[in-house]
C-alpha cells in the first residue's frame, strides 16, 4: 500500500490546486481519480501487446544491426550501424523499464477497483510518489534519447554524403562513441531537471502513466519545462529533415551524372541504403512524435493562462492519452526501418517493381500493336 503525501518544500512534487474541491485519492488506492472525468477502463491488454511486440521488434533489429557492424566494422558505415544500434538498444530499453511500469500501475488499478477502499479527502490526488517520479523522468529521458540519436545520424550521413574526406577525417570510433554519451547525457539532464525545481512531473488521465504537469496548476516553471521538451524535440526533427534532404539532393545529383567507378558505386548503393532508413526514421518520428508535442504544449499554455475549462481539459486528456500511445508506436516502428530497409530487401522491391513496370509496358505495346493491326486491316478492306 502506497500511500500519497504533500511535499510542497520539493519542485518535484506537484503542488495542489487551490479550490477547496479537489479531486480525492483513496488512501490505500495507488491510481489518482481526475476530476470531472468518467472513470476510466483499467484494460492492460494493449499496453502488454504494445509491450511485447515493441520487446520481440527491438532485438530482431538489434541482431541484423550486430551482424551488420560486424561485417562493415572498419567501413564508414560502422559509424552509422553503431549510432542505429543505440538507438534500437535505447527504444528496448524504454520499452521494458516504461512497459513494466505502466504495466504495474495497471495491475494495481485492477486491484484497486475490484476492492475499493473507503474514502478520504485529505490526502490530494496530483502528489506524485517515487514511482511517478521515476516513470515521468523515463519518459522524457527515453522520448528524447531516440529523437536526438536521430538527428546525429542524419547529420553523421549528411556529412559523409557530402563532404566525404572531411567525414574520413573526423569521424572516428571514439569520437561516434564519445558523442553516444553526450546524448544521453543531455537526455539525461533534461529528465532530471524537475529534482532542481524546474517543472514537476505529476499523473496524467487515466493514471497509469506519469509525465509534463500540463493539465492542471501549471506554473511558469512547469511552462518552461515543456517549452523546453518540445523544443528540443522539435529542434531534433527540423535538423534531421535539413540534413537528409541534403543528402538526398546529393545523391540524386550525382546519380544523374553517372560519373563513378564501381568502387564509387558501391559506396553510393549504401549511402543510398543509409539515406532511405533516415527517411523512415524521421517520417515515423514526426507522425507518431507531433501529437503529443504539440498537445502538451497547447495544453501547458492554456493552463498556464487559465483558459482550459473543464470540457476542453477532458479533451485535452483525451489527445494527451491518444499522443503518447503514437509515441510508443515510434519505438516498434523503428525497428521495422532497419528491418525493411535493407540494400537487400531495397533490391527485391526495385526488382519487382521493375518487372511490374516491364510487363505493363509490355501489354500496353501489345495492345498498341493490335490496335494498329486493325486499323490496318480496316483501311485493306476499305480499299478493295
């Protein structure tokens, strides 16, 4: 049994809202209640499924990246191959340390509405406990994590793509590793900074997952700290699309000139390779990221200012829930980059398409022919 406390005194802690109605917590009952909002239904199924599925996916991608590394290893893929693979071995991580988490949290809002405890006002719902605190950091740390080690890949590529020799020169194991830590280093800073009092993670509806305090008492600090969040993430997703397209535009121009070796040729095939697995990767990231980035900053403005009325903080809850469930499907879709992506996987699809393209072409002649075979027939008889 968990029991919820004040800790005003800590920038961690929410702070309760001010209205003498605050929504209650059961003393024994671990899962907040939210305020002007249906109980929710406590269903971990998808969230195991989500789970296990995002497990299964990360090492199957992890294994081809290894095999690949060890084959390429004193390549300039390496250093691509050692990015990606961080990056899988980070979104496996996320899913198992977030997943177990939230799928406690779920077990025990099972348990708590089976059996409902008796009732007191006196303790308040939004005191986040240890394990709120922890889940809210894992979230940032691992949302960010991703989102980061991308735009270093696509920066990484867009360097060797464009300026070759200059890549050959700085770019070294060391250094790609050296970079791996700063990364998560940063992720890391940025996760710890409600323990200095710069925003609070808190309980998010239907209370199995813990992020941003956006939706209710938002202060200036909580403000800045998602302005932060989303800008960096945001930040993230705009540099990689700058260099990929750079990348992109490089090596479409020197595929219309046609000037290489087959030595340069191969190289080209995998800078190719590389260059379409950023794509995915950033696509993903932008489609299952923008929801919750854009409703939790809406949402943090507008609380803030004082603007989010109850209907339009039940909406709100809604999108938030909607938001960050995209944003776990990003860490199974990336491993799916690596495993559909591949120069081999590639070649069979142009192949195909090829032969597709082959055969209609062929029909369409052959309908030609004897289009024109007719006419001319026609005209033969027409005469005589």
């Amino acid at each position: 049994m968990l029991a919820m406390q004040r800790h005003n005194a800590s920038g961690i802690f929410a702070s309760p809202p001010p209205s003498n109605d605050s929504a209650i917590v059961h003393k024994q009952e671990v899962g907040p209640v939210f305020r002007n909002s249906t109980r929710p239904q406590i269903n971990p199924t998808a969230a195991g499924i989500t789970m296990t599925l995002g497990i299964v996916f990360n090492i199957v991608a992890l294994i081809i990246l290894a095999k690949a590394y060890a084959r390429f290893r004193r390549r300039s893929k390496a250093t691509f191959l050692l990015f990606a693979s961080s990056l899988v071995a980070t979104d496996l991580a996320g899913h198992v340390i977030n997943g177990a988490l939230v799928l406690r949290r779920y077990s025990e809002g099972i348990a708590n509405l089976a059996d409902p405890p008796s009732t007191s006002r006196g303790d308040l719902l939004t005191d986040p406990d240890v394990q709120c605190l922890f889940l809210g950091c894992c979230m940032v740390f691992f949302g960010l994590c991703p989102l980061f080690l991308g735009c270093a890949m696509a920066a990484e590529r867009c360097l060797g793509v464009s300026r070759p020799l200059l890549h050959a020169r700085l770019v070294t194991n060391a250094r790609t590793k050296m970079t791996l830590a700063l990364i998560w280093l940063l992720a890391l800073s940025v996760a710890l900074l409600p323990f200095f009092k710069l925003g609070a993670y808190t309980y998010q509806y239907p209370g199995t997952w813990c992020f941003i305090r956006v939706m209710e008492g938002t202060g200036a600090s909580d403000l800045a700290f998602v302005t932060l969040f989303s800008g960096l993430a945001i930040s993230s997703l705009a540099i990689a699309l700058v260099c990929n397209t750079i990348s992109g535009i490089t090596l479409v121009r020197a595929r219309l000139r046609k000037k290489s070796s087959s030595q340069r040729t191969s190289a080209r095939s995998h800078d190719t390779e590389m260059v379409v697995q950023l794509l995915g990767i950033m696509v993903a990231s932008c489609i299952c990221w923008s929801p919750l980035l854009v409703v939790g900053l809406m949402s943090a403005t507008r609380s803030y200012s004082g603007s989010l009325a109850p209907p339009d903080r039940d909406t709100y809850r809604a999108l938030m829930v909607m938001g960050v469930r995209m944003a776990t499907c990003n860490q199974i879709l990336d491993p799916w980059v690596y495993i559909l992506l591949r120069r081999a996987i590639l070649k069979k699809i142009y192949r195909i398409t090829k032969r597709q393209a082959s055969l209609r072409g062929s029909m369409l002649r052959s309908f030609r022919w004897d289009v024109s075979s007719f006419q001319n027939s026609e005209k033969n008889n027409v005469k005589v």
